[in-house]
C-alpha cells in the first residue's frame, strides 16, 4: 500500500470518497477507463450501509410494489416509466451477477403469497413477471410460477404462513442473495489497484478548496498525521456521511441536503433445515415488506424495518423495539414458526442512503448522480440511493458522468469481475474446525494482500467467518495470534483486538436491547 507520506501533493484525474461498494465501483470502473484515481474511506471498505444491508439480490419487482397498482400507474405514468427502468436495471444486474459471480451467490425459491382480499391480485403478479421477464436477459430465467394454496402449503416455509384458508395461491420464482456484501466490495477495490488506483481505508478525506487552474485540494488523515493530494474531479461517494462531506469544502453557501436515511434492522434466526431453500416475501400489517430470507450459515434472516434515522450515523444500532416489532410481524406474517425473542441469534442494522425528497417522507428509492456545481462545489458528483445489488452500473454510471467532465489520463484497461478466492492450502489447518474454506495461513494472506488492518476486517468483511459462525472467544484470540506478526501486534494489542471483536458481536450483532428483551419477559 502507498504510504500516507508518500501521497503528499501527488495529483490524480479523480478522487473517490467513500469505499463502500459503489464508490468501490466507481473507482474499478474510472482505472479501467484509464483514469488515475485516489479511493479513500475514513473506516474500512464497506464497513458502513454496504455491509449491512438486506443482502438481497432481487428481480425488481418491488418497484412495482404500490397500494394500488393499476390506479396508481395510470395516473402517474412517469412513476411506470421509473419503476420500468429500475425493474429493468434489477433484472440485468441479477442476471450479470448470476452468470459472473455465482460463487459469490446463494440460489433460493422466493416465495409471496397471495390472499384473497390483499393488496395484490393474482393476475398482479402474473403481469408482473410476465414484464420482468420481457425486460431482463432470457439467459438467467425466473422459473415463476404460481401454485394453489393447497399444494403450496405443503412446501417448507410456506406451511408456517398465517390465514391459509384465505391463501389463494403462492407466487414462486428463483432468487438469489449476496453471500456477504463487504466481499463484492472488497473484490471490486482490488481490481481497482490492479489496473493503478490508490486505495486507502483508514483516511479520512475533506474538500479543502478548489485552487485557480480548477484543481481540488483534498485532505488526507489517518493514524498517522494528514496530507493534502488534488484532482480536477471528486466524486462523493460517502453514502449516508455525503451531507458531512459536502460541508467539508469551500461553497459558498451551505450546501444543499442531499442523504435521508431510513434505517434497516434485521433479526437472525436458525430454521429447520428442510427450510434453507425457501424464502417468503409478505406485506407486513403497516403495507411494508417483511422477508424470511436464508443467510449464510444455515440462519435465515428477517427483516427490514423501515424507519427514517436521525440518530448517530457513526453508532447504528437494533433496538429492543426493533427487534420486538420484527418479531410480532413474523408472528403476523408467519406463525407457524412460533418465534419468540429466545430464537434470535444475532441482529444487525442498516441506513440506507436514500434521496432526500420533501415530497417523499421516507426518502426517494431512485437512484440520482447530482451535480454540485450549483452549490459552490464545481466538478463534484454525488450519488444517492444505489442499492448493493446495482453496483456495477453504479460504477458505469458515474464514470460516464466523469467523462463528461474530463479526459483520462492514462489507457483503458478491461475490469475483471470475477470473484478474487482464497488461494488453496490444503497443509494449513482451518481457523474453525469442519470449516476448510478458511484456513489458519488464510488470515495472514489477506492482511498482506487485501488490506486488512483490523481482526474484525478480517473475520467479517474478508473471510465472512463471523456471519457463518457463532465466534468464540478462543477462535477470535486463535486469529489474533495467527495475523500478530504480519500486523506488529504484541501481547496487549492482540488483547485490545479480542476485545474489540467481542465488542462487535456484543453490540452491534447481539446488542443489549435484545438481552434486556430476553430479561423482560
């Protein structure tokens, strides 16, 4: 990695802020266009809302999803004309992913049923897929179709939905889910130093100003001191700190707001495993989606809530409340599971970058590049609202606006999407016994070669060792001691490392709200 010294007044084409997975994008997309590029992240790469989303890769039928489909589409065809384009963009995305990265994807059967007086009719959903299918590459089909309610409730999942005699039937099509995002994330910022992007996580970047020639100057901090690198383009790419961002620079006026973040809180549950399979996908008792998804590790996983955040971005956290409303929607949407708080494994939550939008309470779902020009800040672009799933043609996107603007520097080159594997040890022991897929030497491999700098880099966003398993303390300290040499621990830091992985999981995926939960009853 290029040292933080070493980067004082170098100039780049572009600089990227935010290492999430479409700032990661779009710097893979900007080098392979010959750009040279500076990507920086004050924390690690995708260790904000990309690593804490649904992890859902859908076929755009929720952006169909409407109180009353045929009224609301008639009498506001711009809204089709939206909802079209993102359904067709979902399409192609689920279909390049499952086709390039299927390694990195888990196949399941989505199943959404339908009652008799619900929102939605039969006829909805057969038109529905019938447009999806029509809109996206024949290559990775749906499989759709709809059964009677009577043979669909003899399948797993499905026999544990509430009001089965006013089931009508059961739409069926195939889904997929990221196995875990920070991994797209990762894979993407490594191909970008492949083809010459400097890449930093730790670094906290700020607009400083803009020079006469048209150059921006950007801070640099990190651990270890700051300083100051330039380029004519700067992309905002910083997901729900964009607004922090933006304040950062030398407008002359404060900038307009651009981020409403909706938060999304998800409970982990373990089936039985005649159900790894099969997802559901209902309409919660507010009209809202609810999923029962599979995750990794055999868990299935359910959620979201849909609430606006103004708290904390830095400290986002399930609360007890939370996790109580995903647990009585479950027992509304499905009963025959018979959940309670005691089967909760572990929660995680998510704010999503959303569109602020006065005239949408809960943040508008469109994905938007702004231009801030206007706002004192030329030749900075922001995104807002890129789902997980779209990244690629996030990526796409904002390096054709960046065209726009200016030359590349350098010759293009050919991203290579494929996703980056461990390399085969078949000597070394596995970290975790019965699990071969990582093994002991792996851990050292990624700090030396995919920027890992903390344990909980490298159990989470690098191995996904901790959404597959439940970590023990001896497992966590038995990796701390594996990588101490190749990071310069001594016996205090790899203390100080345990510990904070055990934070981790203590907080932030089994938070106290859930244990006070359990108390109350």
């Amino acid at each position: 990695m290029t040292e933080r010294s070493d980067l004082n007044g170098q100039r780049f084409d572009v600089i990227v802020i935010g290492g999430g997975i479409n700032g990661a994008s779009s710097a893979q997309h900007l080098a392979a266009e010959g750009y040279s590029v500076l990507l920086a992240d004050k924390g690690d790469f995708a260790s904000g809302s990309s690593g804490r989303s649904t992890r859902m890769l859908h076929c755009g039928l929720r952006y169909f999803e409407t109180p009353n489909p045929v009224r609301d589409f008639l009498f506001s065809p711009s809204r089709f004309r939206t909802a079209l384009t993102m359904a067709r963009a979902s399409m192609e995305t689920r279909a390049e992913l499952a086709t390039d990265s299927s390694s990195r994807l888990v196949p399941y059967t989505l199943c959404f049923p339908v009652y008799k007086n619900g929102p939605y009719k039969p006829w909805h959903l057969d038109f529905g897929f019938k447009i999806l299918g029509a809109l996206g590459p024949k290559s990775v089909p749906l499989d759709y179709r709809r059964l009677p309610a009577r043979e669909a409730c003899e399948l797993p999942l499905v026999s544990a939905l509430a009001a089965q005699e006013q089931l009508l039937s059961v739409a069926m099509f195939r889904e997929y889910m990221l196995d875990w995002p920070e991994r797209f994330c990762i894979d993407a910022v490594l191909d970008a130093e492949r083809m010459g992007a400097t890449v930093r996580n730790y670094t906290m970047a700020s607009l400083i100003e803009r020079d006469a020639q048209g150059f921006w100057h950007v801070g640099l901090t990190d651990a270890d001191g700051a300083v100051s690198v330039t380029a004519p383009v700067v992309l905002n790419m910083a997901g729900i700190w964009i607004d922090q961002v933006n304040r950062t620079g030398t407008a002359e006026r404060e900038p307009a707001r651009l981020i409403i973040g909706t938060k999304g809180s998800h409970i982990v549950v373990q089936l039985p495993p005649e159900y790894r399979d099969y997802g559901i996908a209902a309409v919660n008792s507010i009209g809202e989606p609810h999923y029962c998804l599979p995750s990794q590790g055999g868990y299935h996983h359910i959620g979201p809530t849909e609430t606006v955040y103004e708290g904390d971005i830095d400290y986002i956290r399930v609360t007890q409340n939370e996790v109580a409303f995903l647990l009585a929607e479950t027992k509304h949407v499905l009963p025959g599971l018979g959940l309670d708080e005691t089967d909760v494994i572990y929660s995680w939550a998510g704010v999503r970058p959303l569109t602020f939008d006065p005239k949408v309470p809960k943040g508008n779902r469109s994905r938007e590049i702004h231009d801030l020009t206007a706002q004192g800040l030329p030749n900075v672009l922001a995104m807002t609202a890129g789902p997980v799933m779209s990244h690629r043609s996030a990526g796409r996107e904002m390096a054709a606006a960046v065209r726009r603007l200016a030359a590349p520097s350098g010759q293009a080159q050919t991203p290579d999407y494929r996703p980056r594997h461990l390399p085969e040890d078949t000597n070394a022991l596995p970290l975790i016994s019965g699990d071969e897929s990582v093994r002991v030497s792996h851990l050292g491999y990624v700090v030396e070669n995919e920027h890992a700098r903390e344990l909980d880099d490298i159990l989470f966003a690098r191995t996904g060792l901790g959404y597959r398993h439940r970590l023990t303390e001896a497992y966590v300290r038995k990796a701390a001691e594996a990588v101490s040499a190749h990071l310069g621990w001594d016996a205090g830091e790899i203390n100080r490392q345990v510990e904070a992985v055990t934070a981790r999981m203590s907080s932030t995926y089994q938070p106290a709200a859930l244990k006070g939960l359990r108390s109350a009853r």
